[in-house]
C-alpha cells in the first residue's frame, strides 16, 4: 500500500529524513518510536504535505500512485489522513460544518453522493459515539477551548467520519489520560479493517498494549535503524535507545 | 461678527464668506448654496447656525489626523446635486432584508422616506412641523451645532434644514420593547449621462428609560456614475436602563462611491448599546464614531466588520469617551482586504479626569488575502485620570500555514480552505448581535460579501452556516418600489 524509498527531506536547509524506507501492507499495523528528534513527525508530515517540508530525494508511493504528485488535500481524499499531534484550533470555524464539509469533500471525490443534513447527523451520531465525544463539542469552533483530551478525540472522530485507507497517528497518546488513551485506541481498532493500515507513532509502550502492531521501527538519526515485532517495543521500554543505537554506531550522532 | 453672520440668511452668509475669507471649493458652494429654504424661523436661525459652523470646521484636509488617509480632492473638484427619489429605477434594485419581514421598517429611496403611513413611534423631521424637541434629539440645537466639529455631519444638517435630507425620528417609549428596520437605498445609474449625484440621511433614535430596541439600518448604494456621495448622520439616544441593539450596514457596491456615514451615541446611567456594523463594497467608505458614556453604569459594545475587495477603501474613525467613571466600552474591528483593498483604523478611547473606574479595550485585527491589500491601525488611549483599566492593540496578518495545512489534510480544497478560514475569521463580528434571525441574515450578508472575491465563499459554506434554514425577504419587491 504504502513503500517509501530512501527518503530525504529537509526543513528550511536542514536535512532530517536521511533515506528513509518502509514498506506498508494492508492489513498492517505499523509502530515507530524513536529519540526526540528523529524524524518521526517530520515524516508524518512529510507524507501529509505540509509545505515547510522539501523532499530532495526519494519515492513514495501510495496504492501504485507517486504520493509527492498529489497535493495535501487531493492526498486526503485518496485515503492518507493525519492525525495531528498538536491540532490547531481554527476560531470562527464550526465544527459540525467543517467535518461536513470535509466528509463530503471526500466523498465527491471518490465518486459517492454527498451527504445531506439527516445522513450526515445519523452518520456523526455514531462515530462520536466510537469516541465518546460530547456533543457540545460539535457545536464549538474547530478545537478552539478543547482540552488536550477533546482534540485527540476531535482528530480520532475525524478519522472515523472519513475512513482513510491509511492512517498516520501522530504522538495520538501524548496528553491522554489512561481512559481516554483507551477509547482513542478503541476508536482506531474500529476503523482498521483487512484494506486499512495504520501508522503509529508514539514514544510509549503503553499506546502499543490497546493497538496491537504488527511491525515495530526504530527511528533515529532520520532513517530506520532496526524493525522488529512488538516485542521490540517492550524491550525498548525496558532499555531505552542506547543499546539500539550503539548497534547502528549512531550513540554519538544523536 | 458672529451675530452679525447669524442673522444672516445662510445663502448670504455664505456671499459674505466668500467674499471675506477662504474661497470655497466647488462642493462646498455646491452645498452651501443649495437655496431651497422654505422653513419656519426657527429652522432659518439653525441652519444658519449649521452653515457658520461648517465655515469654522472648513472641508476636510489631510493635514488633519483624522481625515489623514482619506482622499476627498474628487469630491471637492465638483458640485453634486442631490439625487431626486423620481430618478429611481424598479429595475435597478437586488435588495434583501436582513430583518425579519414583520418588523416595522422606513424604506428611503434616493434620499426620501417613501412609508405612508409611518410605523408607530416614527416621525420625519419638517422644516415646518418639527419643535425643537424633536430637532434637538437630531442634533438640530445651536449649541449641538456649535460644538460640531465634524465637516459632513453639519453639511448633512445644512441639508435636513434646508428641506432635502429625509430625517426619520423613531422614539421607542418607555418600558418598550420594539425592533425595527431602516433600509436605504441609492441608485446612482438613473442620473442622466452618468453626472455625479449625492444623497443624504438623518436618522434618529431615541430609546426611552428601560425600553429595549432592535435595529437594523442597511444603507445600500448601487448603480454606476462617475462620483456618488451618501452622507449619513445617525443619532442615537439610550436613556437610562434602556437596551439597544442596532446593526449599521455600509454596503457601497459601485467603485466611485464615496460614503461617509456618522453614528452619534449617547448614552445615560445603565444604559447599554450593542452596535455591530459591516462595511462592504468597492468604494470610499467612512464610519465615524462618536460616542459619548455619559453616566455610571453604561456599556458600549461595538463589533466592526470590513469586508473589501478591488480598490476598496475603509475607513473606521472612532473616538469612545469616558465621560464619567465606573463605565464600559469594547470595541473589536476585523477587516478582510482582497486585491488592492486598504483599511486605516484610527481609534480612540478618552477617559476624562473625572471618569475613575472606567473599564475600555479597543482591538483592530486585519486580514490581508491578496499581497497588494493594505491595513492600518492607530488604536489610541487618552486617559486623564487613574485607576481604570484599558487596553488596546491591532494586529495585521495572512491567513495561517498551520490553520490551512490542516483543513487541506482533511481534504478540503485550497480554495475551501481560504474560505473556511476567512468566514472564521469574519464570524466572531457576529458574535454579538442577539437576534438570531437577524444574525442568521446578516451572516449570509457577509458570505455573500465574502463570495465577491476571488474564493467562492458564499458556495462552499453557505450550507453550512445554520443560517439556509432562515429565507431571505425582499424588502423591496415590485409592488413597493
């Protein structure tokens, strides 16, 4: 679904993806955890758009197609969605008309009928049940008074209204109490199906003990370092980086 | 001298001015000029009070702080006949209401109030009828005169006492409750030969002790001519405990449209009054305030929305004074500038030496769409006393990297997302007003304005609003033009 090739990208002239590759099936769960500063959310951002990003070298490919000649929203509407680590708050902006909009933009672009006001509320009941989000938030500016909690929510529950083929979670954990880590996972898991994949990026084990993944990378130094299975995440909770690091002979560098 | 002048009539007044002093320029001799003085005694010693307080305040110039950005050298070159309502055209108007249509409403056409009978609690100024009660409630006393400085607010006056300005009085009596509609509306394409051409108005509303009042005043020009001026002036009173909530709408749609619109606030002890205006179009377009918090206990809150596109120019003159303590003002102007559009904030509050505990924030925040549009902002303080607590600032900027990145990574297109974004910023305008038919109309007034531009605001989002469920009522339909 998703093969990225020696990825190098760069942020105002400073090179932080090194030849970067990976290779995502469907029906995969993908973890990667790595140090503060490798790369991991320039990634996601990298293969979300954001245009403060540069790619200098380097393919990806999404299901066949060159993902770079896609811009940020025609990237969405293939099925590449991004759930933010920090979501911005968008003043002045209604959520309800904006996850409308955003659904329906989708939907239009893969050939199905648009959504009315009935379909829509019906089909926005049900996914903010998955997350349990009150709907008072819905009523509300597009995260704006939002606690850390009610944006991870708020990004989760846009996922489930536009049930990306590929889902890149940011940090998703970071900020989330122990109940709420729970039904943001809960919210992913509902989603995943045998055509899905699912990237995950977190820093903590405990993300990893409600999604299950079936692949575990080692970002540093802006390329995968080592891939392993989940148990590779248990040991890095127990031994931290260094052992891994000394392997690549990059314990200096980083 | 000055007795001498006053006893004079206005259009000899004017001779001896012209012979004695400063020559005036064609727009004013224009003005000045206008003979048309059939009124009583009374309305005589006035307008010559209006007409030797205009000599002392002169045509504006730039040299002058308030008028510094505004270029009115078209307007002075020539003299502008007052637009007559027989020149109006049934075809010529596209106008929506943004009230509900059950409210009572003043239709003015070209100028003139064309409502027969009048709603309950509306009079028109008369050069003959009118006592000077209800003259001195429009600012028509010699001691209001005198100590008028602004140029087109005593010229508009010359104009109401000379018997050419329509002036609706709408008093709302005591413990009332009343809302209220007063639409506008100037058609500069019916002059002959596309001439230049004005039009005027004085509207006045008084709100009695505890009475509550809603109001929208929709002041629309449309139709080319080469150089059109409306000149404003509206009046309004909130005596004690009384609530007003009024909606001024500037909606300039021809590019050689200048119009200057006055709103004069007075308010006593308790009083509050909620103001939102919305200066749309491709002209000049001049909103000065003056408000004055005369008693403990008021509250001024004020709500500006810009939206210009081409070479719009917007101008927000406002001074808010403290005239006593423990009183409030807040005052949020956001602009939205497309293509070559310019918006100047100057802004003021005054908080007097005796006005102790007064409370006052100002903000002007510019959105910038187009590289070429242009803002500026001069939020000022004048404060004379201590132990009050104001603020003010002004922010001038672009849509947000971030803010965009993430609508577009949920797969709205670039141009939805601009729109998304801009109504966003637009919205917080309406925050204010109460009604909510009426800020349900106004917001698609505003995603109409916002459609003009390059981004198709109105079809992306007019859906979306909440606001498709309220229809929109032509004030204006064939049977009453």
């Amino acid at each position: 679904m998703l093969h990225i090739t020696n990825l190098h990208a760069s942020i105002d002239g400073t090179p932080i993806l090194k030849g970067l590759s990976l290779d995502i099936n469907p029906g995969e769960i993908h973890a990667i955890m790595g140090p503060n500063g490798s790369g991991k959310s320039t990634l996601s951002k990298v293969l979300a758009g954001h245009p403060a990003y540069e790619v200098t070298e380097g393919t990806v490919t999404f299901q066949g197609k060159n993902l770079f000649d896609l811009s940020p929203d025609e990237r969405a509407r293939a099925g590449v969605f991004l759930a933010f680590q920090y979501p911005v708050e968008l003043p002045g902006v209604n959520n309800r008309a904006f996850l409308k909009l955003a659904v329906n933009a989708t939907r239009k672009a893969n050939d199905q009928p648009e959504l009315d006001d009935v379909a829509f509320e019906a089909l926005l009941r049900d996914k903010a049940a998955v997350v349990q989000m009150d709907t008072e938030f819905l009523d509300r500016a597009v995260n704006e008074g939002f606690s850390g909690g009610e944006k991870k929510r708020n990004e989760i529950l846009q996922m489930a209204l536009l049930d990306p083929t590929l889902a890149i979670l940011d940090e998703t954990d970071s900020g989330l109490d122990i109940d709420a880590l729970r039904i943001v996972a809960d919210g992913v898991n509902t989603i995943m199906t045998p055509d899905k994949a699912a990237l995950v990026i977190t820093h903590y084990q405990r993300l990893l003990d409600y999604i299950k993944p079936d692949v575990v990378h080692v970002l540093a130094h802006g390329r995968i370092i080592k891939t392993g299975g989940p148990e590779l995440a248990l040991k890095l909770e127990e031994q931290g980086y260094d052992w891994i690091l000394e392997e690549a002979g990059l314990l200096s560098a980083v | 001298m000055t007795a001498v002048l006053k006893a004079l009539n206005p259009v000899e007044h004017t001779r001896q001015r012209l012979k004695t002093a400063v020559a005036l320029n064609p727009f004013e001799e224009g003005m000045l000029r206008t003979s048309r003085n059939d009124g009583s005694e009374t309305m005589n010693a006035l307008l010559a009070s209006a007409t030797e307080a205009y000599h002392r305040v002169g045509f504006p110039s730039r040299r002058q702080e308030a008028w510094k950005y505004v270029n009115l050298s078209a307007l002075a070159a020539q003299s502008l006949p007052y637009l007559l309502p027989s020149h109006f055209h049934s075809n010529a108007i596209e106008f929506t209401s943004v009230w509900p249509k059950e409210w009572p409403t003043v239709v003015a056409l070209n100028g003139r109030v064309m409502n027969s009978p009048l709603p309950d609690g509306v009079t028109l100024l008369s050069a003959t009828k009118s006592s000077p009660e209800t003259l001195s409630l429009a600012g028509l006393s010699h001691e209001a005169l005198a100590n008028n400085d602004d140029t087109f607010s005593l010229l508009n006056a010359c104009g109401v006492l000379q018997g050419h300005v329509a002036g609706p009085v709408w008093v709302v009596p005591k413990e009332s409750v009343a809302n209220g509609g007063l639409p506008s509306v100037w058609d500069w394409s019916t002059l002959s030969n596309e001439e230049a051409g004005q039009c005027a108005m004085r509207g006045t509303v008084v709100v009695e002790e505890s009475a509550k009042a809603t109001l929208v005043v929709d002041l629309t020009s449309m139709g080319f001519s080469p150089l059109s001026l409306s000149n404003i002036h509206l009046n309004f009173s909130v005596e004690s405990h009384a609530e007003l909530d009024v909606v001024v709408i500037q909606d300039s749609q021809t590019t050689g449209h200048v119009s200057l619109v006055t709103v004069a606030t007075q308010l006593s002890a308790h009083a509050r009054c909620t103001l939102t205006t919305l200066s749309l179009g491709q002209g000049l377009a001049r909103l000065n305030l003056d408000t004055h918090l005369n008693a403990e206990g008021s509250e001024f809150n004020h709500q500006g929305l810009v939206i210009q596109h081409q070479a719009a120019q917007a101008f927000t003159h406002s001074v808010v004074n403290h005239v006593v303590g423990n009183t409030t003002s807040h005052q949020w102007v956001k602009a939205i500038l497309n293509d070559q559009a310019k918006h100047d904030f100057d802004g003021t509050i005054v908080v007097a030496s005796m006005a102790t505990g007064a409370s006052a924030n100002q903000l002007n925040n510019n959105l910038l769409l187009s590289g070429h549009a242009r803002a500026l902002a001069r939020p000022q303080l004048r404060i004379d006393t201590d132990d009050v607590q104001c603020s003010h600032g002004a922010t001038v900027g672009q849509l947000s990297d971030d803010q965009l990145f993430y609508l577009l990574s949920r797969g709205l297109p670039d141009s939805v997302s601009r729109c998304l974004l801009t109504y966003g910023f637009a919205q917080a305008a309406l925050d204010e007003i109460r009604h909510p038919e009426v800020k349900a109309m106004l917001t698609q007034r505003v995603l109409a304005a916002l459609g003009q531009s390059e981004s198709p605001v109105e079809n992306c989002l007019m859906d979306c609003t909440q606001c498709h469920s309220h229809a929109h009522e032509p004030v204006l339909t064939s049977a009453n033009r």
